[in-house]
C-alpha cells in the first residue's frame, strides 16, 4: 500500500468502509488519514507521468508504448477523485453546516477530474472504435492519443470507464444525500446531482471488470437499502429502491453465497418489507457469518435491536443494544440512551434510570445531533423517575424519528396507540399525540390521525421540551390537509407555519435535518419562497 497506487486504494476504501459502518470518530479520523495518504501518492507521481507523455517520440512504436503511461496517469486521476469523493461522504455524515461547505468544495475538486478522465476516456474509446487497429495513417502516427489508443486494448478502457463509473455514480447520490435547504450552496459550486446517473454509473461499474466492481455492488445496495428510507429521498415511499436492491441479490448470490454483508443487506429489505421475524433470521445469520468482523456484528446488532423494539420486545432489544454500548466507540451516549429506553419498556424502571444517569458521561460531541438528542431526552429522566409509560412513548418517539413506523406490522402499531393512551404527564402530552397521529397515519385511520396532530399543534407546553412537536405536527397535518382538494389552501398555511417555527428553532430545524429530509424537501416544493 505505501508503492502501489491500487493498494493503497484499497486499503483506504476498506476504512472509509469501516467509519461508514460504525460511525466510530476514530475510524473515521484514520479513514481520512488514510484517504489522503492514497491521494499523496498518486499526485506525487503524476507529475513524472505527464512529463513522460510529453516528451514521447512522434513514432508509432514508441508511442504505443506510452500507452501504459497514459492508462496509468487516468488510473490515479480517477483514483483521486475517488478519494475526494469519499473525504465529502465522510463530512457530510457529520451534519454540521461547515461539514457541508467544507464536503461541496471538495466536490468540486472531484467533479472536475471525473469530468476531464470522462471525456478523454471517451476520446480514446472513439478512436479506438474509428480506426481498425493495426492500420494508422501517417497522420495519426504523429498525434499522440491516436497512437496512443491503438496501444490500449477495448478491455482496458472498459475497464478504465468502469473504475471512473463507481466514484462518479457515488459522487451523485453524495448530493442526493444534502440537505434540501444547502442544495443551492451546492448547485452554486458548479455541479449538479443527478440520482438516475449515479445509479446508473453504479450500475455500470458493478458490472464491469474493474477491481471496484463489488463495491459498487455494496454502494448500491447501501444505497437502495439504508440511505433512501433513511434520509426519505423518496417522500413517505419506504419501499422505493427494493426491487431493485432483490435483484442485485439474486444476481450476486451465487458469487457471494456466505456474505455476512449481503445477507445483512437481505434483513434491510425484509425489515422494510415489514417482514421482521425474517429480518431478525437474517441479521442474526449475518452476525455468525462476521465472527472475525467487528464492524459488521455491530451493524448486525443494531438492526437486531431494532427489529426487536419494532416488534415491542424490549428485552431482547435492551440486550442488543446494551452490547454496543459497551463494545461500540461511537456515540455510546446513544446507545446508552436507547438501552436506558428498552430497559424501562421492558419494566425495569430502576435499572433504566440508573442507565440515563450515563448518559451526559458518555456525552462527547456537542456538535452530533444524536448525541444531543439523546442527552436532552435523558436529562429529563435523570430529574423525573421513569415510568414504564413514558419509556414505551420515548422507544416509539425514536421509531417516528428515525422513520421506522412504516415497517411496524398493524397489530405492533395497534399495541403501539394502546401504550401511548396509557400515559398521562401533561407534559408528555403534545408528543403523545404526534406519536398517535404518525400511528394512524401508518394504520390508514386519516381521520384520527389528523384530530392527533391537531392537537399536538396546539399543545403549548411541548415547547419546552420538544421543541419539535409543534412543527413536525403542523407539517403532518398539512401533508394530510393537501390530499382533499377543499382543503388544499389550509394545508399549504400549515405548511408555510412549519417552516417558520423550523426557522425560529434552530435546535428543531437541526433535528429535521436529520431526521425529517423529506418535510424540509416537501416544504420547499410546496411552499416556494
């Protein structure tokens, strides 16, 4: 790794693979080490390269071969760009409005060189399909990319537009992945984020015989299966993208039948199928098959939690939870929230509030929204003993956050609203009703659902301690008003209230960035400035 420009790359996507998995600052510190040391190397080099194409002998057997060189010098232009790609990623996931300038600049520097290997990529693949090969003219002997295209074979510069493909598809569902209030800072630095090509560049990739190919393989189906619910790159569709992401499985099985990472990927898609005993099957195969992978049996514990919370069986979700807090580095203030939570649901009230007393310990990022979250959601349980009530309506304020109410079956939603009638703290009350009009939403009740948001619109002691409810609640009930056309201009009002509240609430509007990317991208199609 430390001569050979395509080691390097590999070694340093394999930690930008970790820090993406597991979110651990130190992961992702010694991925961007690593990244820019890749980057180093290939610059260090590229200018003895360039030097060496320059000076080549206008004849045609010398000029073929140069043609390595001019392979090279695209292989560590692309390689690069890559790097520049994954810095942004790894920015970007930070949430943080000088991560998302810092991110769109380095984009740029990234579009620019994909742009420049695209087209000479092209130029030569033209010339090569111009000319039979072994025929130059006299002319063409003279210039040095004729010549220098009848030294590199078909395959090759296949291959060299598949490894331009990966980094290139990945760049456009990077901007997919902002904001929809930065998008204009972004559009503004000169290039744009189209889905449709980074899909379909990703696509190419994965089929091509370059040595990116399983990874494009994993970037779509990461793609498909966490990114688009997650960040609702597709509005209240949870399940945009898993057709797609089945028959990348199907045709990939048989490569990879004892993949730990696929059949991960495989729980992803039940899990939002709704299929959650096949999920925890699956996540739970998944975590024998990566004994020797920390980070996987991570990512594989955290959905087994999950799951295990959607169903409401907070015992098992506790104990899954409670192992990443103890094993996992990264944001253990959040686990420990979530094991506090399930604790507590699970009727160990004690034991729960002794957990949220951790939690402002384990606190370490004052800039990660998470961890802010979850703080604030503990301090109140630190002052206030927690009733088994409150700790059920905080495990289904998370899964209304995190966007997983979609995937809860009927009879978990039905178990859901009978548990959140059960509490009564008046101060709790706002967020109750959110939680029970985001539940009969998903039920298909619209008339209850939109009494519940009513309410909770027009709760005021929420605004102490969810700043928000009001919000999210305006938004909801806006979303739903906009369906029956006699109602169309209520529901833009709500709409436009939502926006404003998110403006005079910073704290709120971070949290829907996070949390809420599609009510911000509703908001901005709906109710222009």
């Amino acid at each position: 790794r430390n001569h050979s420009p395509l080691m390097s790359f590999g070694a340093s996507f394999v930690s930008f693979l970790n820090a993406m998995m597991t979110f651990e600052e130190e992961k992702m510190q010694l991925a961007c080490d690593d990244l820019r040391t890749t980057e180093k190397l290939c610059e260090s080099e590229e200018a003895g390269v360039i030097e060496t194409i320059k000076n080549k002998i206008k004849k045609n057997a010398d000029a073929r071969k140069s043609a390595p060189s001019m392979v090279d010098r695209l292989q560590r232009q692309i390689i690069i760009a890559d790097c520049q790609v994954y810095l942004a990623v790894l920015s970007f996931v930070k949430q943080e409005l000088s991560a998302y300038i810092k991110g769109g600049w380095i984009l740029r520097k990234a579009w620019k060189i994909y742009n420049k290997c695209y087209l000479d990529i092209n130029a030569l693949q033209e010339l090569h399909q111009r000319r039979p090969p072994g025929e130059p003219s006299p002319a063409d002997a003279a210039n040095d990319n004729h010549a220098a295209a009848d030294g590199v074979s078909e395959e090759t510069l296949s291959r060299l537009r598949g490894a331009v493909s990966f980094g290139y598809g990945l760049f456009h569902l990077c901007i997919s992945m902002v904001p929809p209030n930065l998008l204009k800072i972004i559009n503004l630095l000169g290039f744009p984020g189209d889905r449709r090509q980074g899909l379909s560049s990703l696509m190419y990739a994965s089929e091509s015989k370059d040595m990116k190919a399983p990874l494009a393989t994993l970037a779509l189906l990461w793609f498909h299966t966490v990114v688009r619910p997650f960040f609702a790159l597709d509005g209240s569709d949870s399940r945009a993208g898993l057709e797609e992401a089945k028959e990348i499985l199907r045709r990939k099985e048989a490569a990879y039948p004892n993949s730990s990472l696929f059949m991960f990927f495989k729980g992803r898609i039940q899990r939002l199928e709704c299929q959650i005993n096949s999920a925890l099957a699956s996540f739970h195969t998944a975590l024998e098959l990566a004994a020797d992978q920390r980070e996987i049996q991570h990512v594989c514990l955290y959905e087994i939690g999950w799951c295990s919370m959607i169903e409401l069986n907070f015992q098992d979700a506790f104990g899954s939870f409670e192992r990443l807090k103890n094993e996992s580095r990264w944001s253990q203030c959040y686990y420990a929230y979530l094991t506090a939570v399930c604790q507590g649901a699970a009727g160990d009230v004690d034991g729960a509030q002794a957990i949220f007393k951790e939690v402002q310990k384990l606190f370490k990022r004052k800039n990660n929204q998470i961890e802010q979250f979850s703080v604030k959601k503990a301090e109140r349980f630190r002052k206030q003993a927690p009733t088994r009530a409150l700790c059920v309506l905080a495990s289904v304020e998370v899964l209304y956050l995190w966007k997983a109410l979609p995937n809860c079956s009927f009879p978990s939603l039905q178990r859901m609203s009978q548990a959140c009638h059960e509490v009564d703290d008046a101060a709790a009350v706002g967020l109750k009703h959110l939680l029970l009009g985001a539940i009969h939403k998903c039920l298909g009740n619209t008339e209850d659902a939109a009494q519940f948001f009513q309410r909770a619109a027009k709760d005021e002691l929420c605004r102490q301690s969810n700043l928000y409810v009001q919000p999210y609640a305006c938004y909801e009930l806006g979303c739903l008003l906009l369906e029956k056309p006699e109602t169309v201009a209520r529901g833009r009002a709500l709409l436009l209230q939502a926006k404003h509240s998110l403006k005079r609430n910073p704290k709120a509007q971070r949290l829907g960035n996070k949390t809420n990317h599609a009510a911000l991208a509703s908001l901005r199609e709906l109710v222009p400035q």
